[in-house]
C-alpha cells in the first residue's frame, strides 16, 4: 500500500499483510479499512521514532506509550477522543495478534495493554449556534408555527422538563415578572425566569394562535394546546421538535432533554453557580447537577490541551 512505502522492510509487511487479511478474509468494509490503516500508520510512525524497524522488536511498553501518544498528543499530532483512542488501539491490539498467529512473533505483547475505560455517560448538548438554528426552524406564521415555537423557546430558556411544558397553565406564566411557574417532580413547584425571546414567543403565541385552538376545545386552562383544543400531549411535543430539527438540517438525535442538558451546560459554561443551575433545574440534590460541570471541565481541557503553549511537554 502506497501509504506504508516509506516504513521499514519488515513493518511494512506485516502492516500490509494484516490489512490484506481484513479486507480478503475477514471481508471488512471499506470505510473501516480506511480507518485502520491511518490508525496503523500512527502506530507505525510510533515504533519508528522509537527506533523499532521490526514487529519482533516491539514491547507492551511500546503499545502503551502508542495509547498515552494517542489521549495526550504530541509530535505534532493532536490528542484522540477515549472512543478514537480505543479505537485505534485495537487496530493496533489486532495487528500485534495477526502477526502472533501467523507465526511472525513469538509473543502476542499487546494483549497485555487495555484499551481505556469508557467514559462516564455527560449529557448531551448542542452548541449554541445549532440551538438558535433549531428555534429559528420554527419561523412560521401559522398556528401550530407560532405554538411550536413558543414551547421549543420556553424549553430552552427555561430548563423544563418536557412534562412541565405541557403541563403549564396560563396561570402558571407571569409575562410581568419574566417568570413561569413549573410543576416538577414529587409536585415540588419552582418558579424560574424565562428569556425575552421566550417570552415574545409566548405572547405571539396566546394572541394570535392559542384563541384559534382554544375556539376547537372545551375551555383548557394549558397553555399549550392541539388542534381539537386539549391540551398538548407530550408525544406531540416531541414530534414538534423532531420536526423542527429536520427543518433546521441538524443531524445530530435532538430531544426534549437534549434541549435541558443544553440550557443547564451553557449557563455554566457562561458562568452560573452549580447550585444556581441546581435550582433551575428542579434536581433535589446539587450532586445531580454536578455532571454537568464534567461537560464544561472537559471542555475548559480541551482549549486548553490545544491552546496552551506548556499543555504538552
């Protein structure tokens, strides 16, 4: 393969040889071949900048400074993902086992290396340009337009969970004092303030939309109304947003709780006390809030692995 020509003899061959056994014996796919051979070249370049021209040569000590070399970056390369770094060390793990099994070493040294843990599951979080992307997919004119958009702005702007969206009623929001009051978890109630944007959508909503549902139904005190005038389910919620989403052109899975990690990682990313976001959010305890801040303390490592001049030696 072109991209190994420049590596010694011996490497080269049996690099070569184990993607040929992937892609003739094994029948893998195009696109996973692509990424183990740029995997293996990394691999590759690490043992020969440690002056190592042989598989036979290489140690787990090798294959462990490949994975450090992967997680912390350096020579120029920049640091991989837990996932990438798994990734490429199987690619690496899975090399040092075809040349074991083929005869080409006596012993399988990578066996001896794990791959890292996987990570504690953090909440997902759109970045912000794609959030005001999303709300903007909701510009319309139209009834269920004007409804959609007020519940997807009052979503974010507020934290709540998709349940206490639906379940506000006009009682419940005070355009006055910028606030909502929501009905959470164990019937504990918290009143939290809501954005400007949300609350121009909200007023655009109960006066030019809700009185035309409302004029379908039995009298509902919701806000947040369907077409035959009830109350809006909570499945019809997340329809919305899906749909809304498709419009926008974000691929990424967005849901209503997808919207709440967004709400509490960006205050905190724009400063508020973890105790404050606690409170917003409606969680009993602060120790629930805080994985949040593992959101924003790996991405306060990440600017910092690539922007700090001493962040590698």
């Amino acid at each position: 393969m072109r991209d190994f020509e420049d590596l010694p003899e011996r490497l080269r061959v049996v690099v070569t040889g184990y993607l040929d056994h992937l892609a003739v014996e094994r029948g893998t796919a195009r696109s996973t071949l692509d990424s183990y051979a740029r995997d293996l070249r990394r691999y590759a370049d690490c043992l020969r900048e440690a002056g190592i021209s042989d598989l036979k040569e290489a140690s787990a000590d090798e294959v462990a400074s490949f994975l450090a070399d992967l997680r912390e970056g350096g020579r120029g390369r920049p640091p991989l993902a837990r996932s990438s770094a798994a990734r490429a060390l199987v690619a690496a793990r899975g090399l040092h086992r075809f040349a074991y099994l083929e005869g080409l070493v006596e012993v399988d040294v990578a066996r001896e290396v794990s791959p890292p843990s996987p990570p504690q599951q953090l909440p997902k979080a759109l970045p912000v340009s794609e959030v005001l992307q999303l709300l903007d997919g909701c510009g319309g004119h139209g009834v269920r337009d004007l409804r959609d958009r007020a519940l997807l702005e009052l979503l974010y702007s507020s934290g709540a969970r998709i349940s206490e969206a639906v379940g506000l009623d006009l009682d419940d929001v005070h355009t006055e004092e910028r606030t909502v009051l929501l009905d959470g978890k164990g019937g504990r109630q918290r009143l939290v303030p809501a954005g400007q944007p949300a609350l121009e959508a909200l007023d655009a909503y109960l006066v030019r939309a809700r009185p035309v549902l409302a004029a379908r139904g039995r009298g509902s005190p919701a806000v947040f109304l369907n077409s035959r005038g009830a109350r809006l389910s909570r499945q019809s919620a997340w329809n919305a947003l899906k749909a809304a989403a498709q419009r926008a052109g974000i691929t990424t899975d967005v849901s209503p709780h997808v919207l709440r990690h967004s709400f509490a990682t960006h205050l905190l990313e724009g400063g508020a006390d973890v105790r404050v976001v606690q409170e917003l959010l409606g969680h009993a305890s602060v120790t629930t809030t805080q994985v949040y801040t593992l959101v924003t303390v790996n991405t306060l490592r990440e600017v910092y692995a690539t922007a700090h001049p001493r962040a590698h030696g």
